[in-house]
C-alpha cells in the first residue's frame, strides 16, 4: 500500500465513522444540535491526540512495525463502537447534553485516535531528506484532507441512504484489520522481522467485535437516512400499535379504529379541529411530518371526503407505515416524499384549510420549520379561515415554546396554546399544541370540549404574558435545540 493510499484510507475511514455515528447514538440520545456539536468535538479531539500520540510513536518505534497494527487496532475499535453504545445507551438514554459525550466518546474516540496517529507514522516512513520536508508534509496532509472529503460525501449521499449503519461500521473495520493485517505482514517480511504474534492478537480483538456487532440485536426495526424505527404491538389492545423513531415514541395508531388517539397531544389537535368545523365537514389538510399519519387517518375516518397531502422527509418511513401500519395512499391521501421547507414553496397559495406540523429529528422540531420565514409560507397556503396547529416537545422554562409562539403572534392574527396546567406553569415538560389562525379560533367552544382533562387553554393578554420578551425566531436565529428543556 502507498503512502498516500494509506493515509487517505485511514482519514477516509474516521469521517466514515463520524457520519455515521449520528445514527448510532440516535436511539439513545435523539439527533439534535447538541448530539452532532458532541460528535464532531470528540472526533476532533482524537484526530488531535492521535496525531499528536502517532508522531511521538514514530519517533520512538520504526513506522514499518506500527502501521499494520495501528491499522488493524482502528478497525478493531470500530468494530466495537455498536455494542459498547448498545451496552450503555439504554441507562444514559435521556441524560441530556453529557450523556450524548460520554457515548460519543466511549464509542468513537478510541478508533478516531487509533486511525489518526497513521498519517504522522506515514510522514516518519516518507522523510529521507530534510529538504522536502515541506512538500511530504503538505502533500500528505493534503491526501488526508481529501481523504476525509471523500469519506464524508460518499457516507453522507450514498452509503447511509442504501447500507444499514452496521454494515457499513462492519465493511470499514474489516477491512481495515485485513489491510492492516496484509500490511504489517508485507513489511515484517521486508525487513526481515515478520511478526505473526501480534497479527492474530488484533484479529482475534477484530473478530470479537465483528461477531458482536453482526449478533447484537438491533435497537429498531427499521433503520434509514433519518430514523432508527420500531413499530411496537399493544399488549393490552391487539389492534394498537406505537411507533418509536430514535428515543421518542412518535405516533400511536390503532390500526381497527383511526379515531382512537391514545397519545393526548393528538386529542388536543383532533379538538382544535373539530371545534373549528362542524362534523363531517371535509378538509383540505396539509400535514408536515408523517410519523404514523395519524391525523391525516383521523380525518379520512372522521371526515369522508378530506384530501390529506403529506410532507415526509423519508421514503423509508413511509415504506414502514404501508407494511406495517397499514397505510394505504391513494386519491384522497397523497405523500410527498422530500423536505417540507422545499416542498411548501411549490404548495399553492390559498389552497388548504389545515396545516398540521408535526416533524420531529429527535425531540426537536427541526429549526428550519420553526422560522418566520417558514412560517409565512405556512399562511400562504392557508385559505383565509384556515388554521395552522403545532405539535412541539418543550420543558421549564419552554424558551422554545414561547419563542415559537412570539413567531405565530408576529404572522397570525389569532394564537393560542394548548397544554396542561403543570406544563403551563413550568412545573413539568411534555407535549404543547400551537394554533395559528387569521380567523377566530373559537376558543371558548374548545375550552369546553377539553373540560375535565387537566388541559388549559392560553390565548390574548395572558398568552402574551406566557410569552414575555421571547425572541421571533428567524432564518438568521433559531436556536431550537439550545432553547428547548430537554426534561420531562
């Protein structure tokens, strides 16, 4: 193997794993700023300490005995990332900014350092003259910088869209051990000194991480560019089932009954319109999100005749809710598969009655859907008399919340919130309902209907109070992740 070949596979292979180590700790920690900030800042941290450790090393031991093993041990620890993180994620599941570190640390620390501390070994093997000093360096330095490009654009827009997460965490350290492996032989062998000892003793670390890796039950049923997922069975009520994206349990179905909301957030929604139209009135909805479509069954079941257009990010979900949940598409329910930040542009002005956003990358709402600017393009669409409803997650002291509510407040007429009374006070997180409208929203009747449940309904002085000195947010700042409180 060149030089240069090595060092752009080995820089190849830790932006391999840093793309995908996103989908690993999803399910335990959610996608958030915050879990790609903690990602990055790890991967950062042993690419530094590795190179640092790697030119140390050169110094110390010939660079023809540790290349092979350094490669061999990246590979090895690679392979060990999965298990570890499915070893600790479920008691750190939940924990906030620092469990995210410790996982991102415990399971893509060691291999970043690992792999890192080859391009300085490789620099040692290359320099013969100090006189070229500067063009080994920097053309080394420059294989590696494109050796990460590439890892990062082929993971990014090829591999996480067509290979599960394992397999391409499986493909790399194999292949590295075997490279490595191949590699220490072929220079043992050149110099005389082949050392078959230390070759199996990574191997046989390899081989028990690939093992582990390849039987570790998964935690999700179906894993895509976007979402680890699993479609959870009622135990109690054979007919219902829950679906489960990352960390957060997203939508319930009940695949006998759609008019059965199990989760009070979507009952909130169901009441918010069903207050504003009388029964059985059709709709034309737009959804932003599809989760489990529960809403857009809902009106099918409640109100015949309703035309339902979904926004989804992603072709695997929606796959996953026709062989699972039942979902059948057709003239009255259509999904449009892409971002909805993209496609609402296209949406004629106008045209619905309903917008209902409920899209979620973790417990967050994603910050480009929360904006002003989005949110203008929401009343575009909107016939006069329409309504805009919002699902978000939020807790003490709901910045997010309220800064999403001054957003509604600076394009609507008329807002309100709908949550309980522990939530509204800042004593507990949990689910919050935004509605938006330029026509009254007929609060009064859906107080009434929501009488009983612990539910508060908050809209003029009082809304505006909740809301404070809370920030709109824009295009240019929208802080989400780091304005939500993430307890419930």
């Amino acid at each position: 193997m060149s030089a240069g070949a090595l060092v752009f596979a080995a820089s190849a292979a830790v932006l391999i794993l840093e793309i995908v180590a996103a989908r690993v700790l999803a399910p335990f920690v959610g996608v958030t700023l915050e879990t790609y900030t903690a990602i990055i800042g790890v991967v950062l941290a042993g690419i530094a300490l590795g190179a640092s450790w790697g030119g140390r090393l050169a110094d110390r031991i010939d660079p023809h005995r540790i290349l092979g093993p350094l490669l061999i041990a990246g590979g090895a620890l690679a392979l060990l990332t999965v298990p570890l993180v499915l070893f600790l994620g479920p008691p750190l599941r939940g924990g906030g900014a620092g469990a995210v570190i410790v996982l991102a640390a415990v399971g893509f620390f060691p291999p970043a350092l690992a792999l890192s501390a080859v391009p300085p070994a490789v620099v040692k093997l290359r320099l013969r003259d100090l006189e070229e000093t500067g063009a080994v360096v920097g053309r080394l330095s420059a294989v590696s910088t494109a050796g990460a490009i590439v890892g990062t654009f082929v993971t990014g827009f090829v591999l996480v869209a067509t290979i599960p997460t394992r397999a391409i965490i499986l493909t790399v350290g194999l292949a590295l051990i075997i490279g490595g492996s191949a590699l220490h032989l072929r220079m043992g062998r050149h110099r005389r000194e082949p050392s078959p000892t230390d070759v199996r003793l990574y191997a046989a670390a390899g081989l028990i991480g690939a093992v582990m890796t390849g039987v570790v039950q998964a935690p999700c049923d179906m894993e895509s560019a976007y979402y680890c997922a699993e479609v959870v069975q009622d135990t109690e009520n054979s007919s219902q089932r829950t679906l489960v994206l990352d960390s957060l349990q997203h939508s319930a179905v009940d695949l006998d009954d759609p008019r059965n909301l199990q989760f009070e957030y979507t009952q909130w929604l169901a009441a918010a319109m069903d207050t504003k139209w009388s029964d059985g009135q059709a709709l034309r909805a737009l959804h932003i999100g599809g989760g489990g479509f529960t809403i857009p069954r809902y009106l099918q079941a409640t109100r015949p005749g309703t035309f339902s257009h979904v926004m989804e990010i992603d072709p695997a979900l929606v796959a996953l809710n026709r062989e699972r949940l039942g979902l059948v598409t057709g003239p009255d329910l259509q999904v449009e598969v892409g971002d909805a930040r993209i496609g609402i542009t296209q949406a004629p002005s106008d045209s619905f009655d309903l917008v209902v956003g409920d899209a979620f990358g973790g417990l967050a709402v994603p910050w480009h859907l929360t904006t002003r600017e989005f949110t203008q393009d929401v009343r575009r669409t909107l016939k006069p008399d329409g309504m805009y409803v919002i699902n978000l997650i939020d807790g003490p002291p709901f910045r997010f919340a309220r800064g999403e509510l001054a957003t509604l407040r600076d394009v609507f007429t008329s807002i309100a919130v709908v949550s309980t009374s522990p939530r509204l006070s800042g004593r507990q997180g949990g689910n919050v309902v935004l509605l938006a409208s330029d026509a009254p929203l007929r609060l009064g009747t859906l107080s009434h209907a929501l009488k009983g449940r612990g539910v508060v309904v908050l809209s003029g002085p009082a809304l505006d109070k909740w809301i404070g000195t809370a920030d709109v947010l824009t295009d240019d700042h929208a802080p989400v992740d780091q304005l939500m409180g993430y307890r419930s």
